[in-house]
C-alpha cells in the first residue's frame, strides 16, 4: 500500500489505486454502450475487457483514452493542427501547462493526444470537484485519468486552505519531476470567448513558494496553450447561461456539467488546432518581481494572455462573425457568401435547442459576439489594449 500523504484528498490514484477503480467501472451499464461509440469497429465488450484487463494508468492511456479521443476527434473534428511542440521539448524537467479552457474535456484530452503523438510523458491534469462529485463512478473514472481534484463552492476559509493544498501540490509535483500538469488559466471554461488568466490563480500558485517571487514562478516552468474551435463547443449553452446571468444568479440543473461533456464530445467542432507557446522567461518573470503587490501578478497574467491571445488561430467563424457583430465587411476576404449563410444557417439551429421564453435577438447576439470576441481580442492585442477590462 502506498505511503499516505497530505495530498491523498486531491492527487490521482496511483497504479494500483487506478487498476481497481477501473474494474469497478467494467461493471458499469453503460460502458457497453459507450464501447460501441468510442469504439465502432471492436466487439460491443472492448471497452469492458479493457477496463479490467490494464495494469496501469500509462497502459490505461494507450490502450483506451488515446484511442477513445482520436475517435472522437475523428467523428466530429474536420481537420485537426498543432504545433509548439518543440517548446516543450526544449524544458528541462516538469512544466505546468496554463491552457485556455473551452470544453470541459476535450481542452485537456486533445493536449494529451499531441503529447501521446510525440512520445512525451502525459500530464496530470486540475479538474473541479463539480465534475468529481457527479458519481463514484465519474469519480473513479476521472482520477483514474491523472486528474487533481480541485475544490468548489466552499467557505471563504475553507477555499484559502484547499487553495494553499493545492498550490503545495502543483509546486511538489513538478519541482519534484514527478510530472507536468495542465491547468486552465481561469475557473469554469470561457463562455464568452474571451481568454484571460484569473489573478487569483496566479496568487494561488505563489502560496506555495518559499523563494522569492522570481524563483517561485520561475520554478514552475508556466507554458500558455491556446486551443481554438471553429465551431465552439456548447456554444448555445454557453449563450443561454449568458443571457440568464444578466437578470438572475445563474444556478446549475442537475447533471448539467455532465450533459455539457457528452454535447462537448459529440457535438461537430469543424478545424481545431493546438497552439504551445513559449514559456514565460525569466527576465519577464524578473521584471515583474520588480512591481508593487498586485501589479507582479498582472504582469505575468499579461505574459500568459499575450501568448494565449497571440496563439488563438481564427476560422472563418471567427471573421465573419465579427462582421455580422460590427456591421462591417472588414474581414471579408476571409470567408465567402456561402460561409456566411452556413452560419446563419447553423446559429438558427442553434438557439432553436433552448427555450422560447428566451430574447431570441438578445440570445443571437451573445452567441455571434462568443465568435466575434476572438478577434477583437487580437486587435487588442495589436494595439495594446486591455483584453477585458475587469
């Protein structure tokens, strides 16, 4: 038996730990049904066989989750891209990954499919406890999965001890060169297109530090990532969640994180491409260390927006929208009549999933600026503008 830590409420399971869990889920009566979508051309009990036949967390990865997210990028993803892998080929010892977050799944899996492609280690990988808490058997799914339970919806008090856990826990594991880990740069995905990193985040990273500003930061090998959807996943629900916050506080149904995992994985995502950026410097880090109490924070927010922003690669969807939003044609040699139409044409079919009750013109409106806000965000960019003003 493994020796018990501080850490054992939130790590991964380790091997052993995986090996078990993951047969208690052979059993489950669902996996035959998803056997047969994740994996049409095996017999219906693949996936079951499987699940009690791994001995390990890496075998797990091989022989099931790589295959199961390259068939689902298969069956829903048009054209699939990536590049800045060398950024991480270049890193001597462990990084953390701080990667926008669009899906609640496929951000991170489809990172492990690139790192799996090129023969790297696989990260650990923070995930809310929302997500941990829908059922043992999701629960033992995920951690299963090398996912670090990262804690919600508590007090206060019990937010800043679970926060210092888990920045003790980040900082051990990659200083330690026990593994990498991906962390999305703001709580909850993006609902409105626009990415930027929560300062709370980046204070909840230092916690842990015993140096300086400079050496804690630096330590930890920071590598922005930028995933970018020609078709958003959830994208209504994203709008409609929106909407209704602009009246009321918006409260969760009951299984909705996991409805918007299984819409995120069937759901067509047209072209997606994969964008590692450079690591933060240490003359950036260094520079910061030279600012007054908040302001250090912000300085390496902007460092990990900049390479977001700057890596987030626009589709048609993303231009035309902008023009529909703007009322322009300043992007117009980006996209065709038909594209336009086809958009339309898909925004309507849309909104029509959510109720009627709903402003439609309101609802349209937040929907195009979810694909419009992408490209405002790299004028920002460009022109030194704040990319959200908070």
């Amino acid at each position: 038996m493994a020796e018990s830590t501080e850490f054992d409420s939130i790590c991964p399971y380790n091997d052993a730990e995986a090996v078990d869990a993951l047969n208690k889920v052979a059993n489950h009566p669902a996996v035959l049904a998803i056997s047969g979508y994740l994996f049409p051309d095996e017999p219906v009990t693949f996936l079951r066989n499987a699940l009690k036949s791994v001995h390990s967390i890496d075998e797990f990865q091989e022989i099931v989750m790589n295959r199961a997210v390259n068939t689902c990028m298969e069956q829903t993803v048009h054209n699939f891209s990536y590049d800045g892998i060398n950024n991480l080929k270049n890193i001597q010892g462990k990084y953390l990954l701080m990667s926008n977050h669009r899906d609640i799944i496929l951000d991170p899996a489809i990172t492990q499919v690139v790192l799996f492609r090129n023969a790297m280690p696989l990260t650990e990988i923070c995930v809310g406890d929302n997500l941990i808490k829908q059922s043992q058997t999701v629960e033992r799914l995920l951690r299963s999965n090398r996912m670090i339970k990262v804690i919600r919806g508590i007090s206060a008090r019990e937010l800043y001890l679970s926060s210092q856990l888990l920045s003790r826990y980040i900082r051990s594991t990659i200083t330690s060169g026990k593994s990498s880990i991906w962390l999305a740069q703001r709580q909850g995905r993006t609902k409105d297109g626009i990415d930027t990193t929560e300062q709370g985040l980046l204070k909840m990273l230092d916690m842990s530090g015993t140096g300086t500003f400079q050496e804690n930061f630096g330590e930890l090998n920071i590598v922005p990532l930028s995933i970018s959807y020609e078709l958003e996943p959830c994208d209504v629900r994203k709008a409609r969640e929106i909407l209704i916050s602009r009246t009321q506080k918006y409260v969760k149904s009951r299984n909705e994180d996991m409805h918007s995992i299984a819409i995120g994985i069937r759901q067509k995502k047209g072209n997606v491409h994969l964008n590692i950026g450079q690591p933060l410097t240490p003359d950036e880090i260094e520079v910061a260390s030279r600012c007054d109490k908040n302001d250090r924070y912000q300085m390496i927010r902007y460092a990990v927006d900049k390479r977001v922003i700057s890596g987030y690669h626009l589709w048609k969807t993303n231009y035309l929208a902008y023009d529909l939003v703007t009322g322009t044609t300043k992007y117009a040699d980006h996209y065709s009549k038909e594209d336009v139409e086809r958009f339309e044409h898909y925004t309507e079919h849309q909104l029509d999933k959510v109720e009627r009750r709903l402003d439609r013109d309101e609802l349209r409106k937040i929907f195009r600026d979810i694909y419009a806000n992408p490209v405002k965000s790299k004028e920002r960019l460009v022109s030194g503008e704040p990319f959200r003003t908070e």
